[in-house]
C-alpha cells in the first residue's frame, strides 16, 4: 500500500533473452514429446516408427487371416514355450487360416504392408495399389498386416476392396512393435529369406510401388543361385 504522494512503482523488467529463450525451448521439448508418445502408443520394444532398415531380417509371426473363423492373438515366439508370445515358434504355426511370415518369404521376395483400423484413405489406398501391382509380379508374395481395431469392419473392407492378398490381423499389436510400425501405410519389402531391403513410411502411388517390386524382383533374381 503507498500514499497518494509516493512515486509510481516502476513496471518490473522484461525477462532476459536467455530465460524467454529458455521457456520457448521447455515448450518446443514438450511438442516434441507428445509426437515422440504418440507415434510411439503402437510399440513398446520395436526397431523404430521407421519400420525394419536394409539387411535386417523380417521377425517370424504366424497371424490369423481376417477373413478366417481362427481367434487370438499373433504367434510371434522364435522358442517353444515363450507364454503370451507363443507355445510353439511362429515359424511352425501354418495352416490355411493363418499368415505366416516364415511360409511366405520361403524362396520368394515379399511385400508386406501394415494398416492400422479406422487408418483412412492413404492406408486403404496403398492396398489397392498393392492389388493392381500383384498382378504383373507372379513371383513376389504379398501380404498385409491390420493392427488391432474391428475386426469385422476389416472382414467387410477386405470384401468390399476385394484384396485377393492374404490379409493378418494383428489384434494385439505384437507383430507392429516387432517390426516398428508407427505410420500408416508402413510397407517392407523383403528378398528369399526375409532378408530386408527397405522400408517406405507413407503413401507410395501405383507406380513408385510397382517400379520398388520390379527392383525388388530383379535384385532376388540376381542372388538366387
């Protein structure tokens, strides 16, 4: 409290530089770490939300077909006896119900591409692509994993998309963080063996994604012996 004859209080000093700079940053790190958990809700312990990089060897994963009667999660044990990864390894689950991974990439090249349910339209885009593409590679396998959501939403957008590519769906999420799957369409690509060439995060249209298949197919053929 003054008097009415005492002098005005003088207005407090502006914060220095360094400490507006130092409030900006503490803002900027807190974006960074929301984006860092979202990207990151899908995965626990995988390689990244870039997906598996070249020379990388695809995780075996044994996962129910969507369009199939099969129910529970993902086979994704490399041991018998691994609890909620697996009894039997992944690589040894087969049947005309399930995607197997190991199955698949035996003495083949393979593409395999991940959505996410309620993705939108880039994700249903890419399968699309995948669709028309199949068609003029004959020796290249491919596939797509669906994380988690609705099962039966997936059921119907693989009928009414009319995906003839067989269709997993990972209803637990393990087989995402295997292969760290943070991005919709997430897609990799893979020679005989499983042996990783590169991963593409994002949309690739009809003919980026046929001209990567076309490398992939020549790439295989030159190795094979």
């Amino acid at each position: 409290m003054t008097g009415d004859d005492d002098p005005p209080l003088p207005a407090p000093p502006p914060d220095p530089p360094a400490t507006r700079r130092y409030g900006w940053a503490i803002g900027a790190i807190g974006v960074i770490a929301i984006a860092y958990i979202t990207v990151n809700t899908l995965r626990t312990d995988g390689p990244g939300a870039t997906g598996l990089a070249a020379g990388d060897r695809m995780p075996a994963f044994a996962a129910p077909l969507a369009l199939s009667r099969l129910d529970g999660d993902a086979n994704v044990a490399t041991r018998p006896g691994q609890g909620q990864a697996g009894n039997r390894p992944a690589c040894e689950v087969r049947g005309p119900d399930i995607l197997n991974i190991c199955q698949l990439g035996a003495g083949h090249p393979v593409v395999l591409v991940f959505r996410f349910d309620r993705s939108g339209k880039a994700c249903q885009d890419q399968l699309d692509a995948v669709e028309r593409v199949r068609l003029r590679h004959p020796g290249v396998r491919f596939a797509a994993v669906s994380i988690r959501g609705d099962r039966a939403a997936l059921r119907r957008l693989v009928r009414t998309r009319r995906w003839r590519f067989p269709v997993g769906y990972d209803r637990d999420g393990q087989v995402a963080n295997l292969y760290g799957v943070g991005v919709c369409p997430t897609v990799t690509f893979a020679r005989p063996g499983r042996v990783v060439t590169a991963t593409t995060v994002g949309l690739l249209d009809e003919r980026e994604l046929d001209a990567r298949v076309g490398a992939l197919e020549r790439a295989s053929a030159r190795r094979a012996p």
